[in-house]
C-alpha cells in the first residue's frame, strides 16, 4: 500500500451539467504533447473529482432550466440553459438535497432498504405523495415551527448579547431559505393551493372531515334538556381562525418587509399568502369571495399539476444520474474509512468523448494519469451508463381503439459502437469499464426473471474476442427505484361550491393524479461502486478477520465461497428471485456481472439485500467468461512490478521473481491466508524471459487457470546474475 495507495478511483463517462467544465474543454490542444502538466491534473481534479455524493451535488450543482410560454400559458423545462431567452427570464431549479422529488426518492430508497420487502409488497403510494402540495406545506410547517421557535429565544435575550447574535445568524440563514422562493411562482404554487384549502375548509383535508364545510359552533343544552350545537354569533365578515403558534406581530412585519423589499414584482396577494404561511394568526378578519377562491383554487391546482408532470418526465433521466452516483458512494458502508473510493467525472456525453478529434485529449490525460509511476491519480474503473438494447418490434396499429402509450420522446442511449470505441482506447491505460444497457422495464430483475439473459449476451456478442473484451463488465439487471406500474401520485381533488361553501370533490374525474413512469438506476454504478469499496481493507474488516492491512482487495474474489452473502450491496430486494432454469441458464453461460434477488441466510441471518451472483468481464475462459479479479490482479502486479524493477530491467525482474526471502514474490508467497492476499493457495507465478524478442512472459496461476502477462524488457550493461 506504500507503493500503490489506491486501487479504486473510477471514471464516469457521462454529462452531469453541460453548463459546467468538462474533461474535454479543460485538457485542450494536445497537439504534440504526450502528457499533461501537474498543474493541469491539478485543475482537472479541483473541478471533476469528486470524493463524496455531497461533494459531487456541490462540484456539479445539477440544474433544470424553467421559463413560461405564454404563448401556450405552460411551464417549460429543460436540462441545458436555453439560449435566447434573457437570464432574468430564465428560473434555475437545483435538483440537490433539498428538491422535494429527489428527497422522496431518497426517503424511498432507505424506506426500502430497512423494511427489506419486494417491490410487490411495497407501498409505494404512501411516499410518492411527498411530492403533493400538501406535503410540500407539512416540510415548510417544520421550518416555520422553527423559525417562531427561534425568535420567540432571540426576543428574550438582551441586545448585544452574544446567545442573542448567534440566534441572529440562524435566523438569518433561515429566513434566506425561505425567501429563496418568493420570486418563484412555482414555488408559491403550493402554498397557495394549501392556503386557500385552510382558508376555506379550516384546513379539512378530505381525509379528517370528507371536505365538509366548518362552521364554528358551542355546545348547548336546550331547553328541553337536548343536547346540540349551535353557530357561534358571528360579526358581519367570515372569520377565519387560524392555527394559534404564539406569534407575534414583529414576525409579521419582518416577513412582509422581507418579501417587499426581495420581490421583484410584488403583489398583495402573494405578500398575504406570504405572512398566512410563516406567522398564521389567531383569528382574522377577511372576507373571502369564495367562488373566486374555489376557481383560483382549482386553476392552480390544475396548473401544478401539469406543470409537475412536465418537471418529472425532464427531470428523470438527470435525477437517474443522480441517484447512480450516490449508489456509487453508498456502496461504501463502512465506519472505519481507508481507501475511500473517489469518482472523476468527465461530464461530456460519451459520443462527444469517442469523436476522432477528441480521442487524443482522453489519451493525453489516460497517459498522464496511467502511464506513471505515481499512483495516486490512477484510474482503475470506469462507468458507462446507458447503452442501447434494442428490442423486438411493437405491433403497428392501424386504429387506435383503446388509450395506449404515447409517443414518448425516448432518452438517447449510447451505442454499442461508442462503447467500442472507448474500449480500444482504455485498454492500453487497463482502466475495466463497467457499463449497463439503458434502464426501463426491458432490463429490470422482473424482466430478467421471465426472459433470462440471452438477449444481453447476444447485444454483447461484439465484445467478445478483442483485445480489449478482458476490461469490458456488462452489469445487469438495473435496479427500480419506483416501478412503472406503481408509479403515480395523486396532487389532491379539485373543489366544489356547495350551499354552505366549498367542498372537495370526491368524484374519480376530479382527482388529480400524475404519472412518474417508473424511475431507475444502472446497474453499473453499483457494481462499480461495490467493486471499488471491497479494495479497501478496512472495509472487508467489516466481514472479515483475516485482512492484510498492506494489500488492497485486487485479488478479492466475490464469486468465491460466501463472499457474495459478506459483501453485498446497500440495495434492497426487489424480487423473490430467479428460476432454477435461469440460474443454470447463468451459471452455464457465466457471463456479466450479475445481481441476484434470492432467498439466503449467512450464520442463521437473513439477507435482505441485493447480493452479486457473476462477477465476469467479456473475455472468455473454459468455462464461459473470465472473472474480473484476474485482470485487476495482473494490472496491479504489472504496475507494482514496473516500479520495482525501474520499468521492468532485466536484472531486477529476476531479482523480483527469485526464491530470495526478500523478493517481491516471497513475501507475497509468506503472506497468504488472508483474504485479500495477493497470491492465493492454489495460486503461483512464474516467468520466462525470451532473449531474442526481449520479452518477459510472466505466468499468473489462479486455481489451476493460468493467465498470460507480457512486458518489454529494459537491457541493462551489468551481466545478469539469478
């Protein structure tokens, strides 16, 4: 570990934010450079690496771009900056910890994971409803409990007090959070839409009273002894009562001198609404016109609404990348950190990356990093998300008879050319690419538990027998977040004008619902993500005694004995798991790096996780594919011997591989027995140096399968000794 101090940074070769610098622009002309400057690796780590999922949200603050048409009087969103259109215009949405979609994903995920049930069983429904207006208003009650919370202490305290300045500075911090949306009508949206629900059915839900008009009354006995309930008397306006949260007059007034004097258009409606949602009051005077408030009511709800259904479907595909690269970091549960894993980020589509005129900037900077005795900026994995599985041909239907899918503009993957190209390139630098086929119904554990994995090999049948088939890992199934079918959310009901006032529909027509069509993650960052985490020792300690603290986990075969049931993924099941039929289809095939969603136990405990089933690349072996771990094993030893022997010297590669209890072989010989040794019982290395060619041909021996390494020696003047 003093030589190589790491064995797990990966690259992801795909666009995060467009508006952000990417490997491409940074590194520049290469003409007759063969590496870069430290400077410049400097620079391209200070803006595209990243070490943790915050870092990578801070580094690339992933953006959706909104503007209004009024043309067609629609919201509309897209991942890159329109130009054209002024900036001020233009309204950034942050898609980060705080954006109320990403969040319900992420309640999902962990929901999930601690419950360890299916997605059959799972109740979707009971979270996807956190994206609803009225969720929405239950998060901005928290912060507002909150704020009256801290300024009831900060009015307490003396001026000048230091407790007093401190409280300050929270409140101001809080208050910057919840101005952030005074200017965005979207934001307000459900606000407004709760705002009038409270105002005019005394915040009934359709759940607490059936929608059911409120009229304040007291309880009386009649003068026959009768029990009821009559109409509290009434001044000539309607009063609203209002929730009583001990506020006071001076938040009322910072509010409204904060919304004025930020806003850019102000409006008196808005700075009430304002005022009602951060200081609700005990009891106001207003009149409501009530049919203008159960129209303005149901037109923003139906505007939310749509406007909610166009985020959704442009956001996805960012929010999928998203979700890949914090299952990347996930993957790395452990307390005691070590060998951290770290992701570098080209942030360029990989079509733009494989252009003929970009090639040499991506080998530039593959030399530089790869190609030198310096290990710290060495690159191990790579990730290629999102490559293209065509499918069989649909039916063509003449004449629509029933409602089926719309045309829906499709994602565009990456092409199976693409990958190839990258492939030639990476392997001269030994960088192993995990990549996935595009996510959606047709790659899911469901699909691959009725229809197998025939259709995976054949799309991958290109990458077989190629120089570079040993560093391409296939990764399947993907994981669902929320299935197609499982995948709406109702907003809330619209609302009607009874005899006594407003109620909420309960008519099926006038429930609002939108449809988020099923959100996925590939494969390939978990299995990155996991390959990357079991290098560092620290981490197999977690499931293991025998651990080395010297050498990384190259030579860590998942495949091998439980190891698949210690190390498994952060991932919760998703299915009960696999035919028979398939799992021999599998196991005769050995190909890919394959999830299972199987039925296990390891010492009477259950798991509840995702666990690997195959760990192979394309390169093929007797029996089926090749495991993964023997091409990490004979890059790391190629690059330890590199630096051992001074790029491979004649003498000192004999001195590398002699029976000396001080050479490189014998001390790995002597430290077998733990798990993550570098030589196994069973395994062995051998070499034959090949004088005229000027070769050396080291043999690596692992369980009885020998696996060829070449390199090209460097003469010495010194006659060799053995």
């Amino acid at each position: 570990m003093e030589i190589i101090n790491q064995t797990n940074r990966t690259m992801l070769f795909e666009e995060i934010n467009p508006e952000k610098l990417d490997l491409i622009t940074i590194v520049g002309d290469v003409k007759g450079i063969d590496s870069l400057s430290d400077e410049k690796i400097k620079e391209i780590n200070e803006h595209l690496l990243v070490r943790s999922f915050d870092e990578f949200l801070d580094k690339f603050s992933p953006t959706v771009y909104s503007f209004f048409n009024a043309a067609n009087q629609k919201v509309m969103y897209t991942l890159k900056k329109p130009e054209g259109i002024p900036d001020d215009m233009i309204s950034e949405i942050m898609v980060n910890q705080h954006n109320d979609f990403l969040k319900m994903l992420f309640t999902l995920i962990d929901t999930k994971r601690s419950q360890g049930i299916t997605n059959v069983d799972f109740k979707f429904e009971n979270l996807l409803d956190m994206i609803s207006p009225k969720k929405v208003m239950d998060d901005i009650r928290q912060v507002r409990k909150e704020i009256h919370y801290l300024y009831g202490q900060y009015e307490k305290l003396d001026d000048g007090d230091p407790k007093k300045l401190d409280m300050g500075d929270k409140l101001n911090a809080m208050f910057e959070e919840a101005s952030q949306n005074y200017n965005n009508v979207m934001a307000m949206l459900p606000l407004a839409i709760e705002d009038i629900k409270t105002r005019l059915l005394l915040g009934g839900t359709q759940e607490e009273n059936g929608g059911e008009p409120v009229q304040i009354g007291m309880l009386t006995i009649g003068e026959s002894g009768e029990l009821k309930i009559v109409e509290a008397p009434k001044s000539d306006s309607q009063e609203l009562m209002l929730l009583d949260e001990n506020s006071s007059n001076g938040l009322t007034t910072v509010f409204e001198e904060d919304y004025n004097s930020i806003s850019e258009s102000p409006s008196n409606y808005v700075q009430d609404l304002v005022v009602r949602t951060f200081v609700p009051l005990p009891a106001v005077q207003a009149e409501v016109k009530v049919e203008l408030e159960i129209q303005n009511y149901n037109t923003y709800l139906e505007f939310y609404k749509n406007a909610k259904d166009d985020f959704v479907k442009t956001v996805k595909p960012l929010v999928e990348k998203i979700l890949g690269v914090k299952m990347f970091f996930d993957q790395y549960a452990t307390k005691n950190k070590g060998m951290l894993p770290t992701l570098l980020v080209a942030n360029a589509k990989l079509d733009m990356l494989v252009k003929s005129s970009n090639i040499p900037r991506l080998e530039t900077f593959l030399n530089t990093v790869n190609s030198k005795n310096d290990f710290s900026d060495t690159i191990w994995f790579g990730i290629v998300p999102s490559i293209e599985l065509e499918t069989a041909g649909k039916v063509k239907v003449s004449r629509q008879r029933f409602q089926g899918n719309e045309k829906v503009v499709k994602q565009e993957g990456y092409s199976m050319e693409s990958l190839s190209m990258l492939l030639q390139v990476v392997k001269d630098y030994k960088i192993q690419m995990f990549f996935n086929f595009e996510s959606g119904e047709d790659t899911t554990f469901n699909s691959m538990a009725t229809s197998g994995i025939d259709k995976y090999i054949d799309k991958c049948a290109p990458l077989v027998r190629r120089e570079y088939s040993e560093f391409a890992v296939p990764c399947v199934p993907n994981f669902t977040i929320i299935p197609k079918e499982k995948s709406g959310v109702i907003i809330d009901s619209k609302m009607l004008k009874t005899e006594n006032g407003a109620a909420l529909s309960k008519e099926k027509e006038d429930i609002l619902k939108l449809w988020i069509e099923g959100v996925y993650v590939g494969a390939a960052y978990v299995a990155a993500g996991l390959v990357a985490a079991y290098q560092c020792p620290e981490y197999l300690r977690g499931a293991f005694k025998t651990i080395n603290k010297d050498y990384p986990g190259v030579r860590f075969d998942i495949e091998a004995g439980d190891n698949s049931l210690r190390m498994v993924t952060t991932m919760a099941k998703e299915i009960t798991g696999f035919t028979n039929k398939i799992k021999d289809s599998i196991n005769r095939k050995n190909f890919g790096f394959v999830f299972s969603s199987e039925n296990a136990q390891l010492q009477d405990k259950d798991i509840r996780r995702i666990t690997v089933y195959k760990a192979r690349s394309m390169a093929l072996a007797e029996d089926g594919f090749d495991s993964i771990y023997k091409t990490l094993v004979s890059t790391y030893i190629e690059r330890i011997l590199r630096y051992q022997t001074g790029d491979f010297k004649h003498e000192n590669i004999v001195r590398f591989f002699s029976n000396n209890p001080s050479s490189q072989k014998s001390r790995w010989l002597g430290s077998r027995g733990f798990v993550n040794s570098i030589i196994h019982d069973g395994d062995d290395m051998s070499y034959v140096i090949d004088e005229k060619s000027n070769m050396c041909h080291i043999d690596l021996v692992f369980n009885g399968n020998v696996k060829n390494l070449e390199v090209m020696i460097t003469k010495g003047t010194s006659p060799v000794k053995a």
